[in-house]
C-alpha cells in the first residue's frame, strides 16, 4: 500500500493560483495511473484530472485548459497546478490510485478555498 499526502491548498482570490502536491511514500515509477480528486461541500468526490506513467493526461471539462497534472517520479510526487481559480472550485482535493480509490482508501486531503 503507498501513503499519499497531499499538501499546497489555501485560500486564494478568484483569478488566482495555486500548485498542489502529493507526495507517495514509495516510488511511483510502478504506478501507471496517478489522479486528483475533488469534493465540494454537499457534493460527491469527482475526479477531474488523471496521469499516466507515460504522461498522458486528462481532464474533467470543467477544470481543462485552466489545470495541469503532472508528475515527477524522482521525487515521488503528483502535482496539481491550478491556475486562474473560481469559487466553485472550493473544495478539499485528494490524490489517489484507481485501485484505493475504489477500496475508498483517502488521505486527509488539502482544502483549497477561492474566495474574494
């Protein structure tokens, strides 16, 4: 099992930005798909960004063109750039593999608050 924490979150302007981590407590080289999580208050997790070993991306249509996952191996670490912030990306974000996600195995999350 790898532990995963996720760090970065805050309370930012709308407009603003933010870059969020997550840092595995083993390598991630053998781990093909990496994702970020979100859930707003009252509302259900949703998935809104994936990586795969290769690079690959993808995103939920809602935050496309405005976040960036990436990752880098060396470190051990998945990472969420979120640029030009709305309020109805309030939310507390997770990372997580599609396997403990389905086991619903979370970390504690980071908050992100986009507020004026």
């Amino acid at each position: 099992q790898v532990q995963l924490v996720e760090s970065g979150g805050g309370l930012v302007q709308p407009g603003g930005s933010l870059r969020l981590s997550c840092a595995a407590s083993r390598s991630i080289s053998t781990i093909n798909i990496m994702r970020w999580y979100r859930q707003a208050p009252g509302k259900q997790r949703e998935l809104i960004a994936t990586i795969t070993s290769g690079g690959y991306t993808t995103y939920v249509d809602s935050v496309k063109g405005r976040f960036t996952i990436s990752r880098d191996s060396a470190k051990n670490t998945v990472y969420l750039q979120m640029n030009s912030l709305r309020p109805e990306d309030t939310a507390v974000y997770y990372c997580n593999t599609p396997f403990w996600a389905s086991q619903d195995s979370w970390g504690q999350g980071t908050q992100v608050t986009v507020s004026s």
